[in-house]
C-alpha cells in the first residue's frame, strides 16, 4: 500500500493555461509541506512521463494530484507529454486517491474512469472543458487577476479538505459549496463580465465528477490548513483545462 504521507503534484507551465495551473498549484505546496506531507513538486520541465512514472514507482504517493491538457482517454504534462493514457498504464494509480484538474479526462468511458476500474481508489476529474481563466476588457490575463483567482477557488477546496482528511465525497461537495459561494459573490456583483463568470463556475461545477470509493481518505482525521486549452466564449479568451462525468441531477459522485 502507499506511505500515507507522500503526495505527488504535476504541474507543467509550457503554455499560459499551464502557467495560471503551475501558479495555483505552486501556493498550496508550502502549507501541504508545512501539514507534514512529503510533497513530490513535478514543476516545468520535471512534469515528463520519465520522471513521473520513476518518481510514483519509487516514492509511491497515496495521493496524486495533477494539472495539465486532458483529452478523453490521455492526460498530459510539460509540452503536453502524456503522462497518463486509457489503456497504456491506468494501473500506475492503482491503489491511489487521484486529483486530475483538466479537460475531458472525465468523460464516460474515458481515463478517470479507466483510473478507477485499474485499481485506483478513487478519482475526481472533470467531463468538461475546466475554465482557469478569462482575459477581456476589464480583466487582464495574469494569473492572480480576479476572474482566475475565483475560478481556481472550488478546485483548491477538493484539495484542501483531502489533504485535511476529509472524505473524498466530502471533499467533492466542498468543492460545490465553494462554487455556489462564487456564483452567488458574482451575482451581486457589479463587475461587467459577471454573467460570464458565473456561466464559467457552472461549466465547471457541473462536469465534476467522482468515480471510486466516496469514503477514502488521503489521511484519516488530518487537522485543517489554510490554503488548457484556449477558446473563445463571445468577446472573452477563455483559459481551459478540464475533466469528467455525469449530470449535476444525479450528484455526480460514487459509483
């Protein structure tokens, strides 16, 4: 079984949907190495498939937790190497609690899925294009501008609460919880790209999804912490990298 502890992240930064992930995913190492975690930080370059596999062969994380492009069946890292593939090594995440944020990997019949039925414990992914972020008139393309800053907030929520040592369903509502909190913030606001922010949390809330055992946890009683593809969306650049399956009518978790 893996060591409880070690958790292993990927976070590529060769393409500006990349970059905002690595960003993100950068600001939680330190209070996950602080929580007592060993963190293996797959930054840039380090997000190959060579390092990757040699490093869950050897280390062998209870947790993984990656950014990087998706498609159906493949998810990637730096320079979009494929790191996981349906079919080819599903059973590198056998007994692991895997966290995949991007695009597709989700969908029914696709790697998440594959993940699960390989012998991962349990996997969240998203069925859809993921929405890091939106560059328009009023909000500038960086990654720490608001509309990224809130897009990133129920993903970091999953995270949070299983690094707590939450329940992975738990975590998953609390990843619900966040993007209701963000779609009704945006709602009374007066921002003028408030309806495509909102439109862009229920993209996401809604293709979120969970297959495995909802129960599992990456580290029992835990105590708590603080913690892409590009397309276009009307006159907006729309950052994404995304996952997953099933409708927000069937609550979307277990299996």
């Amino acid at each position: 079984m893996p060591v409880e502890k070690v958790l292993l992240v990927t976070r590529p930064n060769s393409d500006i949907a990349n970059e905002f992930g690595n960003y993100w995913l950068g600001k939680t190492i330190v209070p996950m190495e602080a929580d007592g975690f060993q963190v293996i930080d797959l930054d840039g370059d380090e997000a190959n498939p060579i390092l990757f596999t040699a490093e869950v062969l050897e280390k062998d994380p209870i947790h993984v937790w990656g950014f990087g492009h998706g498609f159906e069946e493949v998810f990637t890292g730096q320079n979009s190497l494929i790191l996981l593939q349906k079919g080819i090594n599903e059973k590198l995440m056998s007994g692991r609690i895997v966290h995949l944020t991007s695009c597709l990997t989700g969908s029914a019949g696709g790697l998440c899925e594959s993940l699960y039925n390989n012998g991962a414990v349990a996997v969240i992914g998203y069925n859809v294009d993921f929405i890091i972020g939106v560059n328009t008139e009023y909000i500038e393309l960086t990654p720490d501008n608001v509309a990224t800053t809130s897009l990133m907030k129920p993903d970091i929520a999953i995270q949070q609460g299983l690094i707590d040592g939450d329940a992975v369903v738990d975590a998953f509502i609390e990843g619900d919880d966040l993007s209701e909190q963000e779609i009704e913030k945006w709602r009374i606001s007066n921002h003028p790209d408030a309806d495509l922010l909102i439109w862009c949390h229920i993209n996401n809330m809604n293709g979120k999804v969970l297959y495995g055992i909802g129960s599992a946890q990456v580290r029992p009683q835990a105590p708590p912490i603080n913690l892409a593809t590009i397309g276009i969306f009307g006159s907006a650049v729309i950052i994404a990298s995304a996952l997953v399956v099933k409708s927000k009518g069937e609550k979307r978790y277990g299996k």
